[in-house]
C-alpha cells in the first residue's frame, strides 16, 4: 500500500515544503499551513499525490481541489486488484481513475462532462502515461454514452451532493445532485448502472456524512434490488462514507 516513510498515509508538511518552496509563506506561526488558502491546498495536495502515490496532477483553476488520501482510502474499500471498472464524472484530475489503472491495475474507462474539465483531465491521464479511456460525456450519465455490451465489475463515483449551490467555488456540475437531498445524481447512477454491471459487480458512491442524503439513496438502492455496504471513514476532520451497493 501507498505510504509516507513513516508507514502512514500523508505527508509532513516540512517535506511538501521541500518539494513546493513557495507553501513557506502559507504557514502561520505555530509551523501550520494555512488550508484555508487554495493555492497552498492545491500545492499540498500535489506534493502528497507526487510522493505518496507517484501521480502528477494538475489542478483546473477554478475546480474542485481533488484530496487524494480520501480518494485512495474511497478505492480502496472495494477494489481488489485487476477489475473492469466504470468512473462516472472524473472531474479535471482525473485522480481516482488513474489511481484504479496505476496503483489497482484496474481496466479504466472514466467520463467527464465538462468541456475545460475533460482537457484537464485528458491531460492528466497522459502525464501518468496511464490506459484510462476518457469518454466525453454530452449530459448522459451511463445509458446512451457506454455501450450496452460493456459489462463492469465496478462502476463508482464521488457524485455532486448539494441540494443547491453553494458558495465554495464548486460549478453547479460539480456540486448539485439534484432532489431533496442532493441525491437525484447518486440514485440515477444506481438506476442506469444494474444493467452494466457484471453478475456480483458493484456500485461505490463516495458520499458525506449526511445522514438524510445517505438514508435515501441506501432506500432506492434496496428497492432496485442491490445489497449494501456502508463504510464510514474519516479523513483529517471529514467523516465520509463509501456507500457500496451489490449486484446480486
């Protein structure tokens, strides 16, 4: 597994700063990096994604600053090695998808919506010298942009969530799920996934702890006729959930 030399996941801020000399003016005076700041996130999640993991990524100015532990830990509650696997929106690093083919050897098609978005992506994918196929997507989610004779093991995503938009920088692609609670987009990937799913194969959301949203996607899953899984971890001050539904 991934580690730091220490055998944990994470890196010591001292040693980013060896590799991002400029992250020295965001720290306070107590040694603490100021993560409030975008630039000195961007630059610290870099340098966690270069040493840790061995993946350079490039961050779109104005998306969403992708934090590569969670994303791993996210992977890793149901990838084993070697699967067929389906990303619904890879966002502009791409990051999860070219962590499943570099680190879980998985056969990767991954789609994006965004026209900046999918560049960025595209771009990220061949700085990793990865075989992730991108699909452009034009507003479909699985049916009418993957082919019906494809069957996958896995087919996951870190869906948009909000009800509404929010004012932390994030496009109303990125952020709004749709319904209620923000769920429309999770649930409708479980609707259009059950068919493209290999006998056994699974559904994996990355979702927040927000027990109402969770509460009814868990509902509709069921009704579809998935099993489920829910694996809450925590990453830094963030409980977040791997929300796994089973194909059976």
């Amino acid at each position: 597994m991934p580690s730091w030399r220490d055998g944990k996941l994470g890196l010591p801020v001292r040693e980013a700063i060896k590799i991002f000399p400029e992250l020295e003016k965001y720290l306070d005076e107590r040694g603490r990096l100021d993560l409030s700041n975008r630039r000195a996130r961007i630059l610290y999640n870099k340098a966690i994604t270069r040493v840790v993991f061995d993946i350079e990524v490039e961050y779109h100015p104005k998306g969403l600053i992708t934090t590569p532990i969670s994303r791993f830990i996210f992977l890793k509650t149901f990838l084993r090695g070697g699967e067929k696997v389906l990303e619904i929106g890879t966002g502009h690093t791409a990051m999860m998808a070219i962590m499943a083919a570099k680190l879980f050897k998985c056969d990767v098609i991954a789609t994006e919506i965004e026209d900046e978005f999918f560049e960025y992506a595209r771009a990220n994918i061949e700085r990793n010298n990865v075989g992730v196929k991108l699909i452009k997507s034009m507003g479909e989610v699985i049916e009418g942009l993957i082919l019906m004779e494809e069957k996958f093991d896995a087919i996951f995503s870190a869906p948009p969530y909000y009800e509404k938009l929010t004012k932390g920088g994030l496009t109303e692609r990125e952020g709004v799920g749709g319904g209620r609670y923000g769920e429309a987009f999770s649930i409708r990937i479980l609707e259009e996934g059950w068919q493209y799913l290999k006998k056994n194969g699974k559904v994996a959301l990355f979702l927040p702890d927000k027990p109402s949203l969770l509460e009814v996607v868990i509902k509709r899953g069921v009704e579809l006729g998935y099993t489920y899984c829910d694996i809450k971890f925590k990453v830094g001050t963030r409980c977040r959930h791997s929300l796994i539904f089973f194909k059976r």
